[in-house]
C-alpha cells in the first residue's frame, strides 16, 4: 500500500514535470495580466486617517489623575468597541453626504459617487457608496480609534476624515449620553497613492495561472488513455510483454538519434 502510494506521487510529479514548460509560460502571462489589471486598469486610491481617543466621562471626576485605575481604562475600551457601532450607523454617513454636497459642486461628485434625489427633492449621496470608503477600528485593541479614508481623490480622503472628527463626539453624545471622545492629530491630505497593491495583484496572477496551468496538466492526462510504455500495460492490464519496439529517435527508448529523421 505504502508503495503504490508513492507510485502514484511520482506520477503526479511526472505528469507536472511532462507539462513543466506549459505551467511556466501559463504562470508568468496570469502573473503580468495581475500587474497590468491592476497598473492601467484599477484607479488610484489614497488614503487619510485620523486617531480618535476614548474617554469615561467618569474620569473628570476624579479629583487627581493618578486614580484612573484598570478598570477605568477597560471601560474606556468597551466604550471603543461600542463606539465603533455606533459611528458604523446611516446617521453618520446622511451627514457626510450633506456636508460633501455642501463643500463640492455636483459635477466633481458625479464623477465618483451617485447623485440620487429623495422624496422631497433633496439630493444625497448613498450611504452604502460612503460607507465602502470607511473603515474604523481599535488600535491594538486600546480605547484609541483609528479612521481610516481610501477614496480616489486624496481631499476627498481627508475631507470626510474632518467630516468625521467633527461629527463623532455629536453622535455619540446623543446616543449614549455617556464618553466623550478627542481627536488625536487632524487629517492630512495624503500625496501619495495608497493602492491598488500591484504586488499582490501580480502575486495573486501568478498563483491562478499556476493553479489553472496544473488543473489543466492533470485534466489532460486523465484523458489520454495511451499507453506509454510495456511496463504501464502491465501495471494496468496485468498481461505479460513480449517485446517492444523500441524509438528509434529516441536513445532512452533503445534507439539512436544517428538515423535522423525523414
């Protein structure tokens, strides 16, 4: 049993190293197809951040700093996880949406978001179109919270980052009636692009094609039901060999490469 099991490893890897030159080639064009997806196709994205800090309102009671204790700082951390659902909420991203038509005419957002119309008229930017922008979360698992903006226009990024900032502590208030919360540093404008990530675009490329190549490897060779040699008719029939007639091209099959071909 232990034999035939490995039998049947050297014949995946035979059947691998058989189409080694097509796996090859099929790898390295799936690999420079990621790259060139992602590098002309894929627009550029930049990305803004901004640091929010969690505080217990309970803490400005105390009369000396030095009695803010663990537990005070683990409610501080609840309340970040808390906080990040709350932001995470159609209010927030209804005011965004209003505070973006207000500092951008219609026509520089029309070019990355839909502009659609209530029922009373009012236009407004989706939530689901803001929301796919945003990503907050705890900063190692401390009651620090970071925001982070990836759009395609870098003011854009740290606009809504501001937008944010300003409207978090609104929020929050209104609906614990508890915390507060402080922005660390203010938003920057990036200048640089942050994505798309072409190495990993060309590594996933290459990773498909070598997996396709494989799979297409394997397929074909289940489907060839050719004999090869005496020794697979044996193994797969079980009748004895007489004789083979050797290749003549081929000096690994009893012939010379000194008839040449004709």
């Amino acid at each position: 049993m232990e034999q035939q099991k490995e039998m049947s490893i050297q014949e995946l890897i035979g059947i691998l190293l058989g189409h080694l030159r097509m796996i090859i080639v099929v790898t390295i064009i799936a690999g420079i197809a990621g790259y060139s997806y992602a590098k002309f196709v894929l627009p550029l994205q930049y990305t803004s951040s901004i640091k929010i800090y969690v505080t217990n309102n309970n803490l400005s009671d105390a009369n000396d700093i030095n009695q803010i204790n663990a537990q005070d700082l683990n409610t501080a951390r609840s309340l970040a996880t808390t906080y990040i659902v709350i932001l995470d909420d159609a209010m927030m991203y209804e005011a965004i949406s209003d505070r973006l038509l207000q500092d951008y005419s219609e026509e520089d957002l029309k070019n990355y978001f839909t502009i659609a119309v209530d029922e009373g008229g009012n236009n407004y930017i989706p939530s689901n179109q803001i929301k796919k922008l945003i990503n907050i979360t705890a900063v190692n698992n401390t009651e620090v919270l970071q925001v982070t903006v990836t759009s395609q226009v870098p003011k854009f990024s740290a606009d809504i980052c501001t937008y944010i900032s300003k409207l978090a502590p609104e929020i929050i208030k209104r609906t614990t009636k508890a915390g507060s919360v402080e922005t660390v540093s203010p938003a920057k404008v990036p200048t640089s692009p942050s994505g798309p990530n072409i190495p990993r675009y060309l590594l996933l490329g290459m990773v498909a094609g070598f997996a396709v190549a494989v799979a297409i490897a394997m397929i074909s060779s289940f489907l060839d039901n050719t004999v090869k040699s005496g020794e697979e008719l044996r193994d797969r029939f079980g009748v004895p060999v007489l004789a083979e007639i050797p290749d003549i091209f081929m000096d690994s099959k009893g012939g010379s490469s000194k008839y040449g071909k004709y």
